[in-house]
C-alpha cells in the first residue's frame, strides 16, 4: 500500500462517524446487567472487555463474576443507536445520549440484585 492510499484510508477513517448509542453488558446466568452509554460504542465495548480480561474493570461486582464465571456468561449488546440528522455536521449527542441512557436504565432497572450499575442519586 502506498503511502497516499494509506493517509487517505486514515483520513476515511477519521471522518467516518462512529455508533452512539446505549450498550450493556448481561450476565446470561442471572440476567444482572450493567448499562452504559459512550459516542462511539465499538471503542467503549471493545475497552470493557478488555478491562474485564485484564482484571482491571472499575466495577468490581462485574470484574467479581466475570473471573468466577469467565467471559462465555456475558454478552455485550447495543441497546439502542442515535442517528445523527442528515444534515448537521457538527452534531453533538450528549443530551440526547443522556435522555436514551435514562430510558435504557429506567426500563432495565439494573441495580443491586438485578445488575451492575450504581444508581445516580436524585433518581
């Protein structure tokens, strides 16, 4: 590959608006679940799982099971992807990733014995 198809790939790359949207990770033994959102899921469920295979993840209940019962009892899933508007290039998703993360973990509720995630206080 020559150098310039190289930067232009490169180039593509940067430019390539990535998925964001609403991700979880589900225990499939006992459905507990920890939910999350990031502006580019690829990247966000790629790092979890490495953070969860390196025994560094910041959850310790989550990183507790995932070492108990090994990575083939959890599932990474995109829940819910935000399209940006056709027409605006400067599109900025953090409110409404906020709101969608809202829904996500209002409808799932996964807190203490049904999941992962902290509750934010106020809720």
């Amino acid at each position: 590959m020559c150098a310039m198809d190289r930067k232009a790939l490169i180039r593509q790359y940067k430019e390539t608006r990535r998925p964001v949207g609403v991700f979880r990770i589900r225990n499939k033994v006992d459905e507990r679940s920890f939910v999350a959102s990031s502006v580019d899921l690829p990247s966000a469920l790629n790092r979890h799982r490495s953070q969860l295979n390196g025994g560094v993840h910041a959850n310790r209940a989550l990183q507790d099971d995932w070492n108990r019962l090994g990575p083939d009892a959890f599932e990474f899933e995109q829940l819910d992807v935000l399209s940006p508007p056709r027409d605006q290039q400067d599109w900025n998703p953090a409110d409404e990733l906020r709101v969608l993360e809202r829904l996500w973990l209002e409808k799932l509720s996964p807190y203490g014995a049904r999941g992962y995630s902290v509750e934010a206080k106020g809720q």
